[in-house]
C-alpha cells in the first residue's frame, strides 16, 4: 500500500527539482525545514547543483525514513511554488500578505510582467491513474494527510441561486495587467485544488439525482479591487474603500478558464463594469468535467488579456482574485416554482397601505397615476404579479420575466425601481392580483388614484368606491366648479395642465439617467441589454404617452428614504452600481394636501355642494369613505362596482 505514495518519487527527484530556478529551490528548502525540520545549511550563495543536490538529500532522508506525510505535504507546496513562478526577485522571501483574513499561502503570486509558463513538471502518468498525489488509499498513515487544506471562504455576494458553503482554494490573485499594456497582453495563474472526498459525495449525489436538493457544484468566483483587497496592499490612488464583504462577482476583461487544461466554457461574464452581474463560472463545464477521485490534484488555471481599465480611470487597471467555492445551487425552475407558489397578499390590506402611505408622507406625489398590467421585462401582461415589500411602488413585474431576466445577469434589481431586491421579500401582491382578474386582457394599465382606488381609463372597471363615485350625474357646470375647489386645494391637481410638475420631473431625468457607469442596466430575456434608454421604468413612458398629464405610474414612496440600501447591505458595501433617486426630490412634497383626496372631477355636483368648503380639506379618508358609504346608502350616489 504505502508503495503508492512513493510511486513516481524518482520521477520527482530527477526530472522535476533539477527543473526549478535557484529562487524556488530555495523556497523548497525552506517547506522542507519547516515541515520536516531538516535544515539544508543553505549558503548564501549557493549554486544550483549545490542546491539540487541538498534537496534531494533532504528529500531522500524522508523516503528512508518512509515520512509519507511530510512528504506529500512537502512535494504538494513545492508543486504550487513551482507552478506560481514569481518573478519578481526578492519578493518570494517576504511574507506573503494574509489576504484580509486568509492565511498566507505559499503560493502567493507577485504581480508578473510576463505570461506565466505552465506547470514546468509535466511527467506523463499511466492510463488510468490521476496522477502522482493520487494518496488516497494508500494506508492508514497517509490518509490522514490526504485531507484537503482548509480554505477561508471569501464572504462573497449571495444570490437566490448560489449559496458559497466552502471554499476550496486561497483568493488568488490574477497577474495584472497595466493598463498601458497592450490588449493582447494574456497572463494567467494555476491553482492546484482538491476535492474533499465529502464534496465529492455531495457533488455525486448531485449528478446522479438531479432531483435531489440542494444540488452541489464547484465554482470559481472572481472579483475585482473595486469590491476587494487583501489586507495589507495599498490601495490604488482614488480607489474607494472596501470591506472585503458581500463580495460581488466580477470577471476581468476576456477571461479564460481551463480546468485540467481543458477549455471551461465561459459565456456569462456579466455586465461591463457591473460588479454583481454574473454567475460564478461552473468549472465542471470542461468536456472532461471534474474528475471525483479522492486525492486527485486538479488544476484550474484562469487567465485574462488585456487591462481592464477602472471605470471612469482609464489610466488605472484593475486587479482581480478568484476563488474555487463549493455551492449549493438553486434552479431558476426551482425559484418559480417558489415564486408561483406565493400566496398573494390581502387585497385590501395592500390598498390600505397604499391609502396610508399617501396620508402620511408629504413627500409623496399626489394625483392619479397610469398603472401598467404589462411586464415591463417582457412587454407581455403580468400573469404572477410580484415586487418587493421595500418597493415603495405597487407597480408589479412578472414572476417568470424577472427570473429570465436573472439568469445570465443576475442582478436581482427591481424593473421598476432598480433596487437590489431580497428573494425573501418578493411577495405577490394581492391587490394587483385583484386588478388584474377584474380587468380583461385586452387592458393594458388602469389609472391609479392617489388614495388607492384604480379604473380603466373608460371608466368601465374599476373599484367599487369609484365606480359608484364616477357613475354619479354630473352637470356640466357644476362639476367644472367642482374641479376648480379641487384644484386650489390641490397643488398638484392633474387639472393643473399647465403647470409643469418640477419635482416629478426631476426623479424621473435622475431615473433615466443613461450614464452606463452609475445606471443598472436591465438585462432583457432575450439576452439583450436594454440601453440606458430602456432602462427607464416603462410604466413612465407609459404614463407620459397615455396621460401626459397624469403622474408617473410609479409612486416611489421611498424617495426621501436614503437609508434603505445601506439597510439591505449592513451599510458596508458602497452602493455605487445601484442609483437611486435623490434625496432632492423629496423637497417638492405637496403643500397643504395633507391626505389624498379623490383627484377626478367628475364628482357629482350634489355631492359637492352638500360638502362645506372648509370641511374639503379636512375630512380624512376614513370621513370620506364613511360619506361616499352614506350617500350610496341613501341613494344619491349610483352605480355598482366591478371592482374587487
Ligand atoms: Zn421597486
């Protein structure tokens, strides 16, 4: 059995350390001191056949004495100093940073100005085996070194779909590249990893049973100095500061992957300059795939051509780390599944909330508003209407669309407004639901009124409450006195054609903004990205188009609430990829419209002239629900809802 471990021992010895450059032979000294306590008198300038020679006598002491775990520990080290070539001399002696966190690795690269030559030992195996540290097996003693070195799993951005549960290499630092350098420059690193052998039962366990849950998969992760730094390394002049948490994935300029030398296909790259935009790239995507044989070495080695210049400073480039992480993977059929199976939420609590909100914030924008029925990812009517419960907003998006959308460039923003979205706090939401089963498919939006209630622009469906508001007699002169109290009570009264409505329009030119460094950009299903132009919540064009003067569909009840992204990420990771409207436009609340009230004139004449001028204003919704109910009640209001 321990005949294993030695196999290709004389293999190592003659073909693989006379290989090496007298820097690294000088770093194998030192691993075999430290893990073996053999100290080679190293001089201080000792040539190379003095150098090989002294390791091989070092290294032959421990096959006499049958050291097998210092050895295989010895050989796996000096492997990765090998296959790491630092090229800057001096640097290998200094200590290598600790990786905000991460223990030094013997395999720290320093930045190299030149493409890395591959592995220098290339030693051709016997069909069939995996390799010379294939050591599983070979007996009691040296099992118990064949498990894997224990990884410090990077706290990267989690999504619905992944989850990183550990981590099977150091963050390892690509070679960079200036940006003065040509675009043809390619440099690359190789890491050596290996499967633990309970990752490899998950990882079977996975293949073998798609149906089994979660399923498993090993990913590289990659992320940029915008997001992370190890400890110790300055930051680049103007960069901002990082926290090394909530990592986002991001990929350098043209990667490359291999896995065992074989090409890993590598499609999904995300979004130039969107740190957040991509998956972690499935390296068991090579033809071969990953082999799952305990103790196989493998090797990935990723590289990238050409800088990838910092946004907006061109004339820096940015550095990038990568990482191998076992996950646990969620399908998009899975989170549809979770999607559709949302209970929608209580119609009338949602409108109530709706009604509420609008009374109490000042800052909210009173009027009626275009409601969109239609995805606005897809264009086509929304047939599981979500959003979020920070959303201010109750326009929805479609379940389905939204996941599309988030399979290539999974950034989870909202459609509406580009607020990085929680899957847990997706909800379905009732009273949309309920607009939408009223209204025919051959609607495309209903207009919303400030104090919840909702209609078709014919006035054919609506809520019960306005139904029976708007199916009243209305003469028409009296109901043009009617719309002239409105309107001086109402600043912001759609009967105010003329008067441009300043603040509205300032949330909307900072929405649409189309700077492609700051503005989300949403990712079509087609796998299209919609320009900055499309970016732009659709349920404002189509407001401005159907009801120019209508307010926009989208009532952000949020605007003043600078907090809430910093909320949703502990307030340590820069939201700087996710604009949102400014604090700004919160400033041009409505004066004196302390409660919405309705905002159609087409009340009828009784019911205004039965109302004192000074009681308009101060009635509140409830005093005005409990008026319309009366009135109903007596007769004087007609008509029936078709509402809920
Ligand atoms: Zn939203």
């Amino acid at each position: 059995m321990a005949a294993g471990v030695w196999d290709d021992y004389n293999n190592f010895i003659t073909s693989f350390i006379p290989k090496q450059t007298i820097l690294k032979l000088r770093l194998f000294a030192d691993k075999l001191t430290v893990h073996s306590g053999i100290n080679l008198h190293l001089k201080s300038q000792e040539r190379k056949s003095d150098l090989v020679d002294k390791i091989r006598t070092a290294f032959n002491t421990l096959r006499k004495s049958d050291n097998q775990r210092a050895y295989l520990i010895i050989r796996r080290e000096c492997e990765q100093i090998a296959a790491n070539n630092p090229r800057h001399r001096g640097l290998e002696f200094m200590p290598p940073p600790t990786f905000g966190g991460v223990p030094s690795s013997s395999n720290f690269t320093a930045p190299s100005s030149s493409r890395q030559p591959t592995l220098a030992y290339s030693q051709p195996r016997p069909a069939g085996t995996s390799g010379w540290n294939q050591v599983q097996g070979v007996g009691a003693t040296s099992n118990a070194y064949s498990h894997p070195r224990q990884y410090i799993l990077q706290d990267w951005r989690e999504s619905p779909m992944w989850k990183p549960i550990k981590a099977l290499s150091h963050m390892e630092m690509l070679p960079d590249i200036q940006s003065s350098e040509s675009s043809n420059t390619r440099r690359e690193k190789r890491v050596h990893f290996q499967l633990p052998n309970d990752v490899i039962e998950l990882l079977k366990k996975s293949k073998s049973d798609p149906r089994s849950r979660p399923q498993y998969s090993i990913r590289l992760f990659c992320a940029s100095s915008e997001w992370f730094r190890p400890q110790g390394l300055a930051a680049p002049p103007g960069a901002p500061p990082v926290t090394n948490r909530s990592i986002p994935i991001e990929y350098p300029s043209s990667p490359d992957v291999l896995l065992d030398d074989q090409v890993v296909p590598f499609k999904e790259r995300g979004l130039r300059g969107k740190a957040g935009s991509a998956p972690p790239l499935d390296i068991d995507k090579s033809p071969r795939g990953l082999v799952m044989m305990p103790g196989r070495m493998a090797t990935v080695t990723m590289s990238h051509t050409g800088p990838t210049p910092v946004s907006k400073k061109k004339e820096f480039s940015k550095k990038f780390w990568f990482q191998l992480v076992v996950c646990e993977m969620t399908s998009m059929e899975d989170l549809l599944t979770r999607l559709e199976a949302l209970p929608p939420t209580n119609a009338a609590a949602e409108r109530e909330k709706l009604r509420k909100l609008a009374a109490e914030d000042d800052d909210i924008e009173v009027g009626s508003s275009a409601l969109s029925l239609k995805d606005p990812l897809s264009g086509m009517r929304i047939a599981k209407p979500i959003r979020s419960i920070r959303c201010g907003h109750l326009q929805c998006f479609d379940a389905r669309w939204w996941l599309e959308s988030n399979k290539s460039h999974p950034q989870w923003l909202c459609p509406h407004c580009s607020k990085e979205l929680k899957f847990e706090e997706v909800i379905c939401d009732g009273y949309f639901l309920s607009i939408l089963s009223a209204v025919p498919d051959d609607y495309d939006e209903v207009t919303l009124e400030s104090n919840g209630d909702w209609h078709t622009a014919d006035g054919k469906y609506g809520t019960a409450e306005w139904v029976a508001k708007n199916a009243a007699p209305k003469p028409a002169a009296t109901a043009a006195a009617a719309a002239t109290t409105v309107s001086l009570k109402r600043s912001r009264s759609p009967s105010m054609q003329g008067t441009p409505d300043k603040g509205k329009r300032r949330a909307i030119e900072i929405l649409s903004d189309s700077d492609d460094d700051d503005m989300p950009i949403l990712a079509q299903p087609n796998g299209h990205h919609a320009n900055g132009g499309v970016s732009q919540p659709s349920s404002f064009r189509a407001s401005s188009s159907a009801q120019p003067q209508a307010a926009p569909a989208v009532i952000d009840l949020t605007l003043s609430d600078s907090d809430d992204d910093e909320d949703e990420s502990d307030g340590l990771v820069p939201q700087r990829n996710f604009q949102r409207p400014g604090v700004e436009s919160s400033s041009h609340g409505v004066a004196g419209s302390t409660a919405p009230r309705p905002a159609s004139t087409a009340l009828g004449s009784d019911v205004w002239d039965s109302i004192p001028f000074s009681s308009v204003r101060d009635l509140d919704d409830e005093e005005w629900g409990d008026f319309f109910n009366a009135r109903q009640a007596n007769g004087n209001v007609n008509g029936n809802g078709s509402g809920h």
